[in-house]
C-alpha cells in the first residue's frame, strides 16, 4: 500500500446510510477496478475501515462514526475520479436491486439417493435405480442405491466379479435385488429396461442372466400367446460360486410374491453346483412352479423348453412364426456362417448345428477365433471383444451387415445365418442393411436364414421387418434354434424342406 | 420379508448413467430422474479410487459405524461452562503453544502463524520485541502443538498461549471438553498474525479485564447452551462460521446481567460489553469449540467414513477420518477467492488458514450458507447461490441435523457429517466460508471469501479407509 499523495482524492461521507458490510466489499471491488484507480474503500466508517482510510493517504471529516457510509477514491486524474465514484454509485443502487427471490435453487442431483429422496418429496418414489455409468464406476453407484433402499439394475458391463459379489451380499442383506451386472434387459412392471421387447402382459415370471436368450424367453412366451409378469436379469455370473447366487434366489422370491406371477421361468446358464443345489432347493420350496430353461450348454434349445412352459399352462397347440420365401437359391452344401448380436442367440446357434454338422466354432467379431476361410463359424459381434470401443451392433449393426455382405459373396458358404434382435434399445430398422446386401447379391448366393427375436408389438414392427427380409429371400425364423436347424441341415446337403 | 416396490408400484426411475436408456423409458411413459453422474475424483500419482472407493462400500462395518457417529455427534449439548487460562485449562507450559490446523513446524509456517506465534511470544514475556521473537522461534525456542491435538480449536492461525483465556465447553452427558480462546476482533488481530503493539495491549486487556469477567458471568450464570443458540443464529441470518452477528448479540443477552450483577468496575463491564457487541465474529469463539466437541464424539470408529476435523495451518489444509484414528490426511492448502479489505488484493492473501472449518465438519458455515444468503456477497453470487451451496452439502454428508434447521429449506436439517467416501465419488469438495490472512507477518486480515480443501486430503483419505477394509471376495 502506497501512501504517495495522488492527484485526484475524494472522500465522501453518507451519514446514516447503513448496507451490509460484505457486500461493500464487494462494491469496493467494482470500483477499485475502474481503469485510472489507484485506491478506494467503500465502507463503513468503523474504527477498522477508518484505518484503512489513513493507510490511503486520506481521511474522514471529524464525527464520521460506523454508522456513515464512506466513499473514498485516489485515482490518476479526475476523470478516473469521477469514472470511479460512478461506478460506486451504480454499484451501490444494485445492492438493494434483488432477483425475485422465488427462483428454485434447484441443482440436478449428483447422486442416486438424492434423486431418490426428490422423487419421494413430489409424491413419486423411486421403485427401482437403472445405473449404466462405465464399469468401473458402476459398483459405488449400486451401493448408493441400495442404502437408499431401491433395487438396483446395473445395465453396465466390465464390473470385476469380486465387486458384483460384494454389492450382491449388500443387497442380500438389505433384502433388496441387483439385476445385473451387464443386465441387458429387464420387463418390469410393464416397462422394459435396455434392450427390451414390447411382450403382452401375462402370467408368466422370467429370472435370466438378462441378455438375448431372456430376450428370446419373453418373445416365444408372446408368441405362444402367455404373456411375461415381469423379466428380472440377473446377470451372468450370479449363478457362479463368487457370486452365490444371490440376485436370483431374491428373484424367483419376489416373483413368488407376486400375485400377477403364476409360473416362473428359470434361464439359467451352467452354474455352480453348490449355487445350483441352493437355487434348485429354493425352487421347490416356492408356491409357484419353476420351470429351468438351460442355455450355454450343448443340448440347449431354448424354443423346446418355452414349448414346454406353454403346454403345462395350457397353451397348446402353435407354431413359432416362421416367414418364408417363394423361393429359394441354389446352392450346394457347404459352410455355415453365423454371424451374431446376441451372445445367447450365437452360442444356441452354434450348439445346434453342431448336433448336425460336428464342431462348430464360436468366434468374436474382431476376427479372434478364426477368419471365415472354410469351415463352419458362427461370430458373435456382440463379445465384449468386439464392443469394447464400439456400439453394441444392436444398435449400431453397420460392422456385422458389411461382414454379412462379403459372407453373401463367399463361394465357400453355403448358409449364411443372422439374427434381427428388435425392441426398446434396438436399432430402428436392423433389417434394412441386411435388405439392401441381399439386393445386390447374385442370384448363387448362399441360403439365408433370419432369426427373428421380436414381439408383435415392438416398435421396429416385427411382421414389417420379417415381410420385407422374406421378400428379399430370406427365410425368417421366430425361434432362434428352428432357424438354425435349417441353416445346419442346408449346409450339410439336407433337402431343402 | 421384502420392502421393494419394485414388483407392486408403477415403475418410477432413477437413473445415472446413458441418457439413451432414459430417453427408451420416457418413450414407455416411465417417469425417470437422472443424475448429473460424475466420475469419482482421480488420485494424484495414479492410486486406484475407483477401487478403493468399492472396498470401503463394501465394509461390512461401515453402515453401523456411520450411524453410530452420526447418533453421537447429534446427541452433543455443548455448554458454555467456564471461562479460563489456556495454562491451567490445557496444561499448557509457558513456551508451549498451539496453532491451527496439522503439525507444522517454524520453516514451514506461513507468514501469518509465524507473525501471530512472534506476536504471542511478546505477549507472554518471552521475547522484547517481534524481531526477537523470530529469532527465538527460529532457533526452535518454542513448542508447537496442534490445537486440535489438545481437544481445542483456534481460528487462523488460532495461536494459543498459556495466559491467554479460553472458553470451555463441555458435553452436557458426557463431560466431555472442548477449548477455544476469546476472539479478539476484526482486522490488525493475532489471530491474523499482526503483533504490533496494539495487538498485544488488546490481548493484555483479554487476560487482564474481559476473561475474569467472562469467567465470572460464566460461573454465576451456570452453563450457557451454546447449541442452542446456533440453532437461533441458523434462523437469524447467521451460517456460524463467516457470520455470527445474532449469535454474539444473543450470548452478550444471556451473560450482561450477570456481568452486570459481578461487581466488577462499571468501566471495565460497559468496556466488555463494548467489545463483545462491536465483534460481530465474538461467538465464532463459541460456535467453534461446539463443533469440536460435535466431531470429536465420532472419533476412533472403525470402519467409520466420517470426516471429524477439517483444518488449516497456513501451509497445508488437513483432514481427519473417524475410521483412520487420529492420522491427519494432508495437502497445500488453497488460497481463498473472495473480497478484500481496502487496497488489499489476490497477491497479499496467505493460502487458506485456521480450525474454523470444524464449522463445515459440524454442518455450519458453509454448509449452512442457505441459512445466511447475505454471505453470497463474497462472490457475486446471488441467494441461489447460497441456497445452491448448501443443497449440494447433502450430496456428501451422512446426515441432517434436526436441532439445526434452514427455514429457507422448509426447516431442513443443516447437512452434517462430511463422508469421506462421498466426497471422492461425487467430486463434490466441502464449501467453506473464511476470512483470509496477510502474506506477509504483521499484516492482519486483508478480506474473506470462499475455499474448498484440496482434493488429495479425501482421495488419501479414502485409500487409507480402503486399506484398513476388508478385501473383497476374491473371485471363485
């Protein structure tokens, strides 16, 4: 602070002109920054201020005493001067001027729990928290959850298994269920979650690890005319013995207690046998009937387990949708190319046709586990391999049409076996680009079977997109394994049937 | 057996994560909430918080241990029950002194705790003048405690000499103690780190005159409910830490006509009363050793994720864990953006300094700004924004307080009980309201704004938690 004498001082005095001491800071500020401003102090004239005053170089007329407002500049020249004791006029004018005071402070929730208790406080609670940060994050936002009381779907991928077990007995122990991690999709309470179709409301409870085969579950059960209550992923490794098997045995309980639930489907991958012995005791204990559809192994079909559920309810006697052309090309036998969304969908696909052709190879989109030079493949682009800097090619599926393209031109396929996954989440039109690549394939080109996962109801229009692959010569499936009993028996030579 | 309202109500969503898969569920008319998701705070020098933000959810200990200090540190009545020497209340030696925040020793101080140490070394006879003082202190002629290390609290540079006075509280249930010294007003003060020869006179007149009379007035009075009266400020405009206007007015109400009835020289009582009511800031002495002995009842629970001390030493910002024991998690501290006094500007201001943030620790000050919207001043903000800063204090603590209630909020409870975890997960910092002290030693106070601590105190925080935590299932 310098108290070199300045050219231009001025010190006012506003007798009994009483403001709040912060916010004169706040106009000293403003003023000592107009341009030609050595100094100022707007303030009230108290002993402290008064002092400040001195170390200026200035001073107060005698009798200013703290309830007098003081105005005090040493600027450049006078016009800085009068600059400056505008500025503190305004400033001070705008001290008394308020916003209306009546605007909601309201900043969007950073966390879970307070979004949570916001939904209560409109008479709204929460039923269930959806987390789909990346991975690594998921586990904590889970947690939030959870001791906010909610169930919690984790639609993310990539959480560690350890972190899955941990949030899993949390929730065991606050009697709450995680569906998930990698929870694909949910049907709950008439809403679907992720990629999730548009089923008819029904009877029938679904607990699956919550990809496409429960897609697949939900969509024959609607076809079979009975109806989904409510599909709760579970994620597929809760049947693993890290895990335990916690989300599902809480699963099939809340399914139980549901009143609008009278049968329950259990899809259940390969588990753990202690974790399978606990679920299959549960099971039996339950009110309900508990049918387990096995997928992942090498018998699984899901289309005859979903057959079977529709007979012990009494839904006999239908067909799965199938949509065939008017012709077909010719083609002698030769390999079957798979190409895959769904993991589910692939690995049954594979285990099918394998009871027909022999070995058949699962590989990854990227290309890892074999290029498609000969031999049977089937390709899941939807592997964690290939997704992983990419959207998942059930909603973006440009990658598997340009491979299925150049499977089109292949002299070496014989069959070329695709799935349409359809639903909430999905592409809008996944059958467009398959349309288009059939177009312009010659008349040799191999058999192309569609499996179409889908409900009437979905938003894509299921009949819609089988009709225009039908007419484009495909041969459109509802049931995933019908589909590629068909692709294997034309890749081995069958007859066409 | 089951609380869910999943299967039995209409869906009604919270979401955090791809607006995508909330945009699917409004087109199913499905109400959904999102939250304005940010990843947790990154570790400086590459640590894994993500991790260990997991392994301290997932202790099994830590939902009952942050209850049990959240019971504790609600069920604090803190009293006003004496007034007395820092000598003999905290068995300080002469050439003993305590100061804000961590350890901190004489080459690492900041201009204003060593002005404000050569300042007390002058008042207790120990150095003729500041320049003697400086060399003493240089030479290591004096001992230096944390105050928080002795159940006390210091603002600024919070300097504690053995013939300074100090307010003691206690616990009403429990007895427990807590300490803080008288405050000795606005501007060219100790505590700022001035010591020129107006500053040791008024601290003389401190012991000499207004601590017997305090203490007197105190005594005759019987225990003052110190709780009670933050709960008044909170709805009188005051936040406890930057404002303590009705809070000072309110304790000189309750203790003048014992001062009155003492007997002592009318001057020396019309002097006290004079002093105490022209200190706006004479009950941040008081607000803060409640706030002490509030966090200092949930110290030591393991598996604990509550933040029990928040302070500052000029040099480095600490922070103290429930679960982590007395281990203070340290960083440099920020300096304060705010306005200044006079001429003062942004290059004369120390980084940020004193145990007042025990405030925010406790669920004042800051935490309370919507309490005091006349505080938004310090930035330019408006009223919002003081009803802003303290809505977002809920995102990070533990609990609310039902005896500190924001009637802006609808009477909410002050947010209170900072969780570490919290902090790291949303990247939301505390906000805290101070006052900012001169470089330079001598200077005094040359404004007040706002500061946060450094992010690196809870990410280190939060690693140490984690260590102490069980590890996870490992996978089967």
């Amino acid at each position: 602070m310098t108290t070199e004498p300045a050219s231009a001082t001025r010190v006012e005095v506003r007798k009994g002109a009483y403001r709040d001491s912060v916010a004169l800071m706040r106009v000293t500020r403003e003023v000592a920054d107009v341009a030609g401003v050595d100094a100022a102090l707007v303030a009230m004239a108290t002993d402290l201020n008064l002092g400040i005053l001195a170390e200026m170089g200035c001073a107060a007329p005698a009798g200013t005493g703290p309830d007098d407002l003081l105005i005090a500049v040493r600027a450049a020249d006078g016009a800085a001067l009068e600059r400056a004791l505008g500025a503190a006029e305004s400033a001070l004018a705008a001290m008394s001027r308020g916003g209306d005071g009546a605007a909601p402070a309201d900043v969007p929730p950073r966390t879970l729990r307070t979004a949570a208790r916001r939904a209560e406080a409109q008479g709204r609670p929460a039923t269930l928290a959806l987390v789909s940060v990346p991975g690594r994050y998921a586990a904590a936002e889970a947690f939030d959850a959870l001791e906010a009381g909610l169930d919690v779907l984790v639609f993310s991928d990539n959480v560690p298994v350890e972190q899955e077990a941990a949030l899993k007995r949390t929730a065991e122990e606050l009697d709450l269920l995680v569906m998930g991690p990698d929870c694909g999709t949910a049907v709950v309470g008439g809403a679907g979650f992720g990629f999730a179709n548009a089923v008819r409301p029904g009877p029938v409870g679904v607990v699956a690890a919550s990809g496409t085969g429960a897609q697949q579950v939900m969509c024959l059960l609607d076809a079979a005319g009975l109806g989904v209550s409510h599909c709760l992923g579970v994620g597929g490794r809760d049947l693993s013995a890290a895990v335990g098997g916690a989300s599902t045995r809480r699963a099939l309980r809340l399914l139980d207690e549901d009143p609008a639930t009278e049968r329950i489907v259990l899809v259940s991958k390969p588990a753990a046998p202690r974790v399978a012995e606990e679920v299959r005791e549960l099971a039996a204990g339950l009110a309900t009937p508990v049918h387990t559809v096995l997928v992942g192994t090498g018998d699984s079909d899901i289309s005859a387990a979903v057959a079977e559920v529709a007979a012990a309810a009494g839904a006999g006697g239908f067909r799965w949708p199938e949509w065939l052309p008017d012709s077909a090309p010719q083609r002698p036998p030769g390999a079957l190319r798979g190409l895959f969304c769904g993991g589910t969908l692939a690995e049954e696909a594979a285990a099918v046709a394998s009871r027909t052709l022999g070995p058949v190879r699962v590989g990854a989109g990227d290309g890892s586990g074999g290029g498609s030079a000969g031999g049977h493949l089937v390709t899941d682009f939807g592997d964690d391999a290939f997704t992983l800097d990419r959207p998942h090619p059930m909603i973006d599926p440009a990658a598997r049409t340009e491979r299925f393209a150049a499977e089109l031109a292949d002299p070496a396929a014989a069959a070329v076996l695709v799935d349409v996954v359809l639903g909430h989440g999905a592409h809008p039109d996944p059958a467009a680009g398959l349309v288009e690549a059939l177009a312009h394939a010659g008349p040799q080109r191999p058999h192309v079977l569609v499996s179409l996962c889908g409900s009437a109801g979905d938003v894509q229009g299921r009949d819609d997109q089988a009709e225009r692959l039908r007419r484009a010569g495909a041969e459109v499936y509802a049931s995933n394994s019908a589909a590629a009993r068909r692709a294997a028996s034309l890749a081995a030579g069958a007859e066409p049937a | 057996m089951s609380r869910s309202r999943l299967l039995t109500d209409d869906p009604v969503v919270v979401a955090s994560g791809a607006r995508l898969l909330s945009e699917a569920l409004e087109a199913q008319a499905v109400p959904v909430a999102d939250t304005d998701f940010h990843p947790p705070m990154a570790a400086p020098g590459g640590g894994d918080t993500a991790g260990d933000l997991v392994r301290v959810l997932a202790d099994p200990r830590r939902g009952a241990a942050n209850a049990e200090a959240v019971r504790r540190v609600l069920g604090v009545r803190p009293q006003l029950v004496d007034v007395r020497p820092a000598g003999e209340a905290l068995e300080l030696r002469p050439g003993s002194f305590l100061h804000a925040g961590p350890p901190v020793d004489w080459e690492h101080a900041s201009g204003p705790l060593r002005g404000a140490l050569m300042g007390a070394m002058v008042f207790e006879g120990l150095a003729d003048t500041p320049e003697d003082a400086e060399a003493a202190l240089r030479r290591g002629g004096a001992e230096l405690e944390p105050c928080h290390h002795r159940g006390a609290v210091g603002p600024m540079a919070g300097v504690v000499s053995p013939s300074m006075w100090v307010f003691e509280l206690a616990d009403a249930d429990t007895g427990r103690r807590s300490w803080c010294s008288l405050n000795e007003g606005l501007g060219a003060v100790l505590r700022y780190g001035a010591y020129g020869p107006d500053v040791i006179e008024r601290l003389r007149w401190m012991s000499r005159v207004l601590g017997p009379l305090l203490r007197d007035a105190v005594r005759a009075h019987g225990p003052v409910d110190i709780g009670a009266i933050l709960a008044q400020m909170l709805q009188m405009g005051d936040e406890g830490h930057n404002r303590n206007r009705s809070g000072t007015l309110m304790l000189l109400r309750t203790l003048l006509p014992d001062l009155l009835a003492g007997g002592a020289p009318a001057g020396d009582v019309a002097a006290a009363a004079d002093f105490i009511g022209g200190n706006d800031h004479f009950f941040l002495n008081l607000a803060m050793p409640a706030g002490k002995l509030m966090m200092d009842a949930a110290r030591g629970i393991p598996g604990c994720t509550m933040v029990v001390a928040m302070a500052r030493n000029g040099t480095e910002f600490g922070i103290q864990v429930s679960g982590c024991g007395d281990r203070w998690f340290t960083a440099p501290a920020l300096t304060p953006e705010g306005l200044f006094l006079g001429s003062f500007g942004p290059e004369d201001a120390n980084p940020d300094i004193g145990d007042s943030t025990i405030t925010e620790t406790c669920g004042i000050g800051g935490f309370a700004m919507a309490a005091a919207p006349a505080i938004v001043r310090f930035v330019g903000g408006d009223a919002d924004f003081a009803l802003r800063t303290t809505r977002s204090m809920y995102e990070i603590t533990l609990a609310e307080n039902p005896a500190f209630q924001l009637p802006i909020l609808d009477f909410r409870g002050a947010p209170t009980g900072i969780d570490a975890t919290r902090v790291v997960r949303t990247g939301i910092l505390p906000q805290i309201n101070t006052g900012m002290a001169g470089r330079v030693p001598g200077t005094g106070q040359v404004g007040a704004g706002l500061v946060t601590p450094p992010a690196e105190c809870f990410t280190a925080a939060l690693a140490a938690l984690a260590a102490e935590a069980p590890t996870l299932p490992a996978a089967g």
